[in-house]
C-alpha cells in the first residue's frame, strides 16, 4: 500500500535507489544478540537467553498500534477516518501542504466549513513501463494519458474539542463515444475506498507518523460488523426513481450513519454549506435538478473550469437516530421534508453508499 510507484501525480517525481555503504566502512551489525562477546556459551544457556528473550503478552499487544502520538486512524466497515486532538485550525496548514507535496492544486478552500477539495489530477504511476514509454516516452510524456483523472476531497469536522479528517475520492474515466473510437467523452467512475485509506494513511505520515508505524495502525484499525442494507442492492443509474423511497432506513447509529452519510455527499461532490452534528444536518447546495445525477453545478465543465453562472436551491439532509436505527431524509430550507423528485435524486446516490 506504500510503495511509491503505486500514486504518483507529479509527472516529473524520479525514484532514486538507497544509499550503499562506503567501501571503506562496515556495516553496523542489526542485532548484538546474536554475537558471541566473550567467554564460554553452553546449549542450556543459550535456550535459557532464549526464552526470556520471547517477547510477553504485554509487549505482543504494542505491535500492531492503533494510535501514533496524538493521530489514529479508526474504522467502521470500509469508511475509515483520522481522529487527533489537535483543533482544525491547528491542523488545517499541515492538511493543506501535504496536498501539495502530492503535486495537486487545490481547487477550493473552504475554511468556514472545513473542506479543501483537489483539482483534477492524473496519477501517473499507472502509465505502463514499457520499452517505449522508457526511452521516447520520457522525452514526449505530455503524449502519454492514463484515460483516469482524480480528486479528493478533505474534511475536518471538530468533534468535542478534536478533529476528524475525512479523505474521500472522485474519478474521472475518458470513453470512446463512438465504434469509429475518434471521439472520447469523459463520465464519472467510481470511489476508490482503497485508494482513499491509502491517502488517509500518507496524510498521517505528513503529520507525524513513523512509515511502519501508519502500516500498523491501518491494518489494526478495528473494523465494526457488517449491518445490513438500506435498500436493495441496485446501482444508482439503473435505478428508476419510482423504486426510490421518501426516505432511507439504516440498521446504525447515529455516530456511524452520520459519518457514512458525510462520506457519500463527498464522494459525490454535493456542495456541503454547512453541518450541524447535534441536529443531524447536512446543508446542501443543489443545482441543474432536471440532470440526473448531477449533484452540483457544472459538474463535468468544472473538469474544463466552465461557468459558475447557475443557480441552485438550497437542501438539507437529515440525519435522526433511535437507537440503533437511523432515518435519512430530504429537507426543504425551511426544513419541510421533500418527497419530490429532487429528493428522490439525492437520496438514489446515497442509497448505494449507505446499503
């Protein structure tokens, strides 16, 4: 998941091969342990050294961390996010440069609300390395194009006194349009929750993390159960919105039902105004309803920097719990709940997310 030839959106990045140890030095032995310092060494002895030298239970339990320093990483299903206690506007720069240091523009800043959202970028670790590609290919790489193109958007939400970072992904895929294959057109793929951990885990690399440390913590990043579907599993562009209902039963709690929710609004790039964590409100932005699935302004021109010129109606998603069960609805400016075409489009996106 680490390995550097896997995200590599800045064209010019080279891998350099380690350090070698100067001929004229030696290399520093890794473990003292196995080296005789004097004095005679008996086979009882050495089985002795050996079990005390096993590691207890206290000790096994620290390899496989789930927190490093003030970050960790936690998880619920496939959705995992970043906890830490350090406040927003402590974490904010940092979030941003390590953005940078990836080779992406930041298309917006979004401080009021806590979202930075990427530009649209290619990664081109995943350009084949052919005989070509490495030796004219180098000198012509702007003729070379993966067909995928990515942005990632980033949340921090304040929850009592910490922060929350969020890391979720949007693709892009270039489609012939026609059986001659002399006209592409661009379309939406899906989220890559791989390809999101896989951020989340560089990100807490950039605020402090250890390499082997960020492994750990990912892979013992404990999982909750599986809870069953919301709905019927149908992929939301196969699905007629008569099939669509008012509003959306989760079998989850509030804490991960409202996590899962925010998810899926970013990875479907709603425009998020605002949130209320205590009233369990997401306020939304939404323009071009007659589109489907389109759930903001512009959403394919904004690949291209089209107009902003449209307006948009403002929604709320709701959020309410009763126990281990929660209520996913559409809600008017004024908080009526809309049973509409509108609101069956929005909730036909979250119901794949949220099954």
């Amino acid at each position: 998941m680490f390995s550097s030839d896997k995200v590599d959106y800045r064209s010019g990045a080279r891998q350099t091969t380690g350090l070698d140890v100067p001929p004229d030095l030696t290399q520093l032995a890794r473990d003292g342990r196995a080296q005789v310092q004097g004095g005679v060494v008996s086979a009882s002895a050495m089985q002795q050294a050996s079990t005390t030298a096993k590691p207890s239970a206290g000790s096994m339990s620290k390899v496989a961390l789930d927190q490093v320093g003030d970050l960790r990483i936690e998880r619920s299903g496939e959705q995992r996010w970043l906890r830490s206690s350090l406040t927003p506007e402590q974490l904010w720069p940092q979030v941003r440069g390590f953005w940078l240091e990836r080779g992406f523009e930041l298309a917006s800043e979004q401080t009021e609300v806590g979202v930075m959202e990427t530009s649209w970028a290619e990664n081109r670790a995943k350009l084949p390395q052919d005989l070509i590609r490495s030796t004219i290919g180098k000198v012509l790489d702007g003729l070379y194009s993966t067909g995928e193109r990515d942005k990632f958007r980033t949340r921090l939400e304040r929850v009592n006194g910490g922060t929350e970072i969020y890391v979720s992904h949007r693709g892009m895929v270039e489609v012939y349009t026609n059986n001659q294959r002399d006209n592409t057109a661009w379309q939406p793929r899906p989220a890559d929750p791989q390809l999101e951990a896989e951020m989340l885990s560089r990100l807490m690399l950039k605020l402090g993390a250890k390499d082997e440390q960020a492994k750990a913590v990912l892979a013992a990043a404990p999982a909750a159960p599986a809870k069953g579907p919301a709905t019927a599993a149908v992929h939301a562009g196969t699905r007629a919105l008569s099939d669509v209902p008012t509003s959306l039963q989760v079998n989850e709690g509030f804490e991960r039902a409202w996590r899962r929710v925010g998810q899926s609004l970013d990875r479907h790039g709603f425009t998020v105004e605002d949130r209320d964590r205590k009233q369990g409100l997401f306020f939304l932005r939404y323009a071009d309803p007659n589109e489907a699935g389109k759930d903001e302004p512009n959403f394919f021109s904004k690949l291209f920097g089209g107009d902003k010129g449209q307006t948009a109606a403002r929604y709320r998603v709701s959020v309410k719990s009763e126990g281990e069960r929660s209520t996913v609805m559409v809600l008017d400016d004024k908080g009526q709940q809309q049973t509409g075409e509108i609101a069956k489009r929005i909730l036909n996106l979250l119901m794949d997310d949220l099954r």
